[in-house]
C-alpha cells in the first residue's frame, strides 16, 4: 500500500484504519489520553450478522474502565448462557451445561468488579455503543463509506491516502492502527506472514428470526448445540438478541452435497430443530472460514496492527474479538506515553512482545474447544470441554513475561485456563479488592491513564518511586492504605490480595498489569522500573 509522498491536506496523531470493536475501542482509549484520533471505514452499514457476541470479564472489565459496562449491559442478552446438546430442539437433550465462572454464583465479584461469566452483546448491537463513545470524545474523528488506499510509512510519519468521493485525500499521521481485519490489506502490504491454519473448514451463518430457542429451552440466552449425523451434521443454534433473532452456525452437511446456492435454509433450520412446522424468517445466509492463524509481527515501523490483522481463532470459546480490544488496551497508553513525550518510541515494541504470546495462548484453546465439539467421523460424538465455558485463568490470568514489566519471575510459563488465583506478580493483572465497604470501588478502578503507585502509608519504596517518576517526567499519582493512608479499612484484604511484605511498594501500568515490585532491599530497583516503563535502558 505504498506510494510516492504527496502533501497531506491535515496531520492527526493516529490513523486508526476500520471502525470495528477493536478499532472503536483503541478510538475511546486513545481519546481519554487526549490523543488526536482520526478513524476510517469503508463500511456505511453495520453488518447484519451478529459475527463476535462473547463479551469476556476482562474486556468488561476495559469498558467499565471507559465507562461503558452498564451500556454494554443493558443492551445484551439478559443472562449468562446455558449449553444443551442434543440431536434436535424437540428431544431430550444428551447434555447441559449452565455457564457459572463464578465459584460463587453468577453475581460473585470476588476476583473481579464484573461477574467472570460471559456478556453476550452481539458485535451489531456493540458496535453503535462503541461510535457513540468515541464520537464523544473531542480528539475523536470517525468517517465512514471512506476506503484507505494507500499507506506509507517514511521514518518520521506515516501518510495515509484515502479514497473520497472527491478524489485521494492524503493525511500525515504519526502512527497509524490497522484494525482493518482478517483479510487486512495493511499486512499483506507490509509483507507481514501467518503462523498458523488459515482454513480449518468453511462454515455458515445463517440469520433468521423465530422464538425457537426461549420456546424449547426457557431461556433467551441458550445455545443450542446440535449433533445428528442423519439431518443436520454438526451446527450451534445461537441467540443474537431480544427481538428473536437466531443464527446457525457451523458446516451442516448438506454443505458436502450440493452447492451452497441451491441449498434451502429453511428447511435445513426446521430439520436441525426437528419440526416441520417450525416458525422460521430466513433473513440471511453466508459462508465465512474458521482459521487459526497469528501474524509474525505486529509492528512494522510506525504501523501496528490489532484484532483479526493479527489474529483470527475458531469461535468457540469466543476469544478473538476479546484478545483484540484487550490488544488496544495494551498499545493504547503506550501510544499517549511516546505522542505526549514521556516515553520512548522504543516503547512500543512492546506491544508485541507482550500480546503475540497471550494471541497464540488463546488461539491454541480456541482450536482444542474446535476439536472437541466438531470433531470428525472417527471421534464419535461431540463433547463439551470444560475450558470452553469455564476460562477465568484465560481471561484475566494472562501475564506479561517480558517487554514493558521490571522483574517477571517465570518467562513463557503459560497459565491455568480454568482456573484463577490472583498473586500481583509482576506481568500479571493487578488483583481486585474492593475499597468501600458498599462495593462499588474497585482497586482496578484506581488504574486506567497513569503509573498508580500502591504500598501502605510511610512506604519508603513508594516515595522514592514517586520522587523519581516525577523527576522523568512521567505521569503518576500514589494510593495509600493503612492509617493515615487513602484508604484505611480495606489495608488487610488489600495487602493479601496482593501478598505485600512491610512496606513493599506495587507499581501497575495505565492498562492494569503489575510493572513491579519493590522494596527497600532493591538497590536500583526503581530506576530499573521506571525504564522498562518509558522504554529506555539507561536514563
């Protein structure tokens, strides 16, 4: 996508190329640094499938940060989703699984301010709240029904053309985010590889409207997995919304019989529920393919890439759409960090390293939750895997090993999937406690837009972690528990939670991941730190 320089017509901080979740949020997060944000998309419409609908604890997590979760919410399916497994709608079903990633019940915001189960808002029904947020924000330009045509990165700006209905409009910006999709012209441009499986098997969306799913199950929020090699073959009757609308998804195997033109969705919807006279409004059928792939690189200069440009993982489990916002929440403040002067472009190769391990950690779950309910001809019937639905370790365990944290202690180790036990070691995410006895306040509500310093009151490493970020310039602030601390009560669950020894000091990033520990035995710890945070090496 190169092209001689031209003049560009404006300058903006960011180009962020597609106007999907992933390129929305980096579009919010960028506006609270008050980055200049401009957003292109070729799409005038919203998709009419639903595509992505998992919304994990983690990025719930992210949009309460932007203060989004309630809307989010409000407008997803009003509960947790249950699994049955069955060879139609209408037969006893071979198997249930209530969705509960709470030890403690649904409500259980023990390891979390936002419940561990799954929200489900479909990516139609997401996407407006995420352009009304960032349209909100005043850095924030969104164009739609424009195409990027050419990108070109010189060294010291990146000039960006872009399709108009008046012509090439050439825009200088200082870095540009390609969210521009699995088929992303952007990495094809840059010449950037895969690792991975780009075709596990060509699938089908079928959009249609009927109330199967409340009548047979009860419940709104169902999914209905079904296994019947005489009809349908292998598919997920899964909900979209309140108004009914349901999508069928998978490889039916008329798919293997005739082409996908001639093929009657409406009765292969009313076989797979398993009556006739099923009530069924077919409104849109399309095929799209499964991959499992990781890009090779994230970054190419002053181009980085995020969501399905690098990514893509089978649906089940939901991890892809969720990996991508949680990789513009990582590069998001590094961005703000080097475009406001306090950190290094060096920075941001970070970004990589920290978020290509967590991309093919997920990718490899999604492909074994694949295998277990696909399956083929010699594997018998389909299973439900455990991990599928019940992932706490995947969705808020995952740690950074190495890149912008000062002393990770187990480098590539990996971490549980179904399970979760907060430690704040460095690389991880900081722990949840509750600061009112109401609970309403959680410690991850301290985080979100600088270096949060925490150790109790009269810590010596934390003053001299301050004194020193102040002296590079880096933004900051100090949170104190204990007497005459910021937050009294909660000191004892605070310091548990975070396994704290005396007056030992927690520094954690803007995006909530733990930079380091420190205390008075650490001779250059903090310099250490501190650099590893601006992306330098030396002061």
């Amino acid at each position: 996508m190169n092209e001689p320089n031209k003049p560009a017509k404006r300058s903006v901080d960011v180009v962020i190329i597609g106007a999907g979740p992933v390129g929305l949020s980096a579009a919010i997060l960028l506006g609270r640094f008050g980055v200049d944000t401009l957003v292109v998309e070729r799409r005038t419409e919203r998709s009419r499938h639903p595509r992505s609908r998992a919304v994990s604890c983690r990025t719930m997590e992210v949009f309460r940060e932007l203060g989004l979760a309630n809307d989010v919410r409000a407008a997803a399916l009003p509960s947790g989703p249950r699994r049955l497994l069955g060879s139609d709608a209408v037969s006893l079903w071979r198997s249930v699984v209530t969705s509960n990633g709470n030890a403690n019940g649904p409500s259980d915001t023990s390891l979390g301010p936002e419940t561990l189960d799954v929200v489900l808002c479909s990516q139609d029904v997401l996407e407006p709240i995420l352009v009304d947020a960032a349209q909100a924000e005043d850095t924030v330009t969104i164009e739609f029904g424009r195409t990027v045509s050419t990108v070109n990165d010189t060294g010291t700006e990146v000039l960006v053309s872009i399709d108009t209905e008046d012509g090439l409009e050439h825009v200088a910006a200082k870095y540009v985010i390609a969210a521009d999709g699995a088929a992303s012209q952007v990495r094809t441009a840059l010449g950037i590889g895969t690792t991975g499986d780009q075709d596990l098997q060509t699938a089908v969306s079928v959009l249609f409207r009927s109330p199967v799913i409340q009548r047979r199950t009860g419940d709104p929020s169902s999914f209905i997995y079904l296994d019947n090699p005489d009809t349908i073959g292998a598919v997920v009757i899964a909900p979209v919304d309140a108004t009914d609308r349901v999508a069928m998804l998978g490889r039916p195997l008329v798919m293997d019989r005739m082409p996908f033109e001639d093929i009657d969705w409406t009765t292969q919807i009313r076989d797979a529920i398993g009556d006739p006279d099923e009530s069924v409004e077919l409104m849109d059928a399309r095929t799209w393919t499964v991959g499992a792939w990781v890009a090779d690189r994230y970054q190419s200069g002053r181009i980085l890439l995020a969501g399905d440009a690098v990514h893509v993982m089978p649906p089940y489990g939901g991890f892809n759409q969720n990996t991508g916002i949680q990789d513009v929440h990582n590069i998001a403040w590094k961005l703000a960090a080097v475009l406001k002067g306090w950190a290094d472009p060096a920075l941001l190769a970070t970004y990589e390293a920290e978020r290509r391990p967590v991309a093919l950690f997920n990718m490899a779950e999604a492909v074994r939750n694949f295998r277990s309910i696909v399956g083929n001809a010699d594997e018998g019937p389909r299973s439900f895997r455990p991990e599928n639905f019940e992932h706490p370790g995947l969705d808020i365990g995952f740690r950074y090993d190495r890149g912008a944290v000062a002393g990770a202690t187990s480098p590539n180790a990996g971490w549980p999937v179904g399970t979760f036990t907060p430690t704040a070691a460095v690389g991880e995410r900081a722990p949840h406690v509750w600061l009112n006895a109401e609970g309403t306040v959680s410690t991850l509500d301290l985080f979100g837009h600088e270096l949060t310093i925490l150790a109790r009151s009269g810590s010596e490493p934390a003053r001299e972690a301050a004194q020193r970020a102040e002296s590079l310039g880096i933004p900051g602030r100090s949170v104190t528990f204990g007497p005459s601390g910021d937050f009294i009560a909660a000191e004892a669950e605070w310091a548990a939670a975070y396994r704290v020894n005396g007056d030992e000091a927690i520094l954690v990033r803007p995006d909530g991941h733990v930079l380091a520990r420190l205390d008075s035995n650490d001779s250059g710890a903090v310099d250490h730190a501190l650099l590893a945070y601006v992306g330098r090496t030396t002061p």
